[in-house]
C-alpha cells in the first residue's frame, strides 16, 4: 500500500493560493460586491441623468412655441416629408409625437381610458400639436390619437401622438 502525502500537498496549495496573482474566496466575494456596488452607482447616476434629462424636457415642453407662419411651416415641411415617406412604404399611420405623461394634467389616465374629453387634459406644447391636427389636419382627413406607448413600473409612462389616414378605423 503506498502512503499519500497530503502534507506536502496541501503546503504547496497554501503556497500557491497566497500568492498575490490568486484571490482567495473572501477576496472574489468582496471584488464581486465592489463590483455590483460600481454598476449600481453607475445604474443609479445614469437614473439620475434620465430623471434630469426627463425633467428638463417636460419644462421646455410645458412652454408653448410661438407660432408664427415662419415656425408652422418649419414643422409642417419636415412632417409632410415623413407622411409621404410612410405612406411609400404601405403604413397608414405615423408616430407623430412622444412626450412624458407630466404634460397631461391627470398623467395620462385619460387618454389610458379613451376618455373623450383627454384632450382637455394635454399642456404646453402637446396641447399646440393637438390644436394644430384639430384646426389645419383633421379637415385634410387625418385622423389623431394618443396612446400611452410606456409602462415603467406598470404606471402609464410616455404618451405617443399618431396620424392616421386611409381606410383603417380610428
């Protein structure tokens, strides 16, 4: 029978997992929390920017545009452009407008509800694209509605404005 030397074994290990160039458990562990701690920061810095970024829209949103003829036709030429490149590729409706539910007085809820009346929720510059569809391109036969298109954390998030034309129904 041949006697195993484990003593020898286990001295050359120790040798081997106390150079510096391996970690032991306990290191890894800790590197691995420093390391979810770094991406959470970041995570957390990067929510931080969004929610600024968020905030400051919403504010130049809130702020009607003046609209002088100069400043209509700057919104309706590109807008023009990008119905007819839709309707070249067989859509019949287009995104039109997206912004945060804050510009809403109720958050979206009408318009989440189909209410009739969700336009009377809409501010600032929202409110301005609904006039614009309501008084220059519902009488060319467009059609508009607004849809919540975001769900952060099951809540209604961002609201999407779409045109629609030809024979779909609403």
């Amino acid at each position: 029978m041949e006697t195993v030397k484990t003593k020898a074994d286990v001295s050359s290990a120790e040798q081997e997992l106390g150079d510096e160039t391996f970690m032991s458990a306990g290191d890894l562990r800790n590197y691995m929390t420093e390391m979810q701690m770094a991406k959470a920061t970041k995570s957390v810095e990067g929510m931080d920017r969004a929610e600024k970024a968020r905030q400051d829209l919403v504010k130049r949103l809130s702020e009607p545009l003046t609209l002088t003829p100069e400043a209509l036709r700057d919104i309706l030429q590109p807008l023009k452009a990008k119905l007819r490149a839709a309707a070249e590729r067989g859509q019949t409706e287009l995104m039109v407008m997206r912004f945060p539910n804050a510009l809403c007085t109720d958050h979206g809820r009408a318009i989440n509800n189909a209410d009739p009346a969700w336009p009377e929720t809409l501010i600032g510059r929202p409110r301005q694209a609904y006039e614009l569809w309501r008084d220059q391109l519902r009488p060319a036969g467009f059609r508009l509605s607004a849809l919540i298109i975001e769900w952060p954390g099951g809540l209604p998030g961002d609201v999407g404005f779409f045109l629609k034309w030809g024979d779909t129904k609403n």
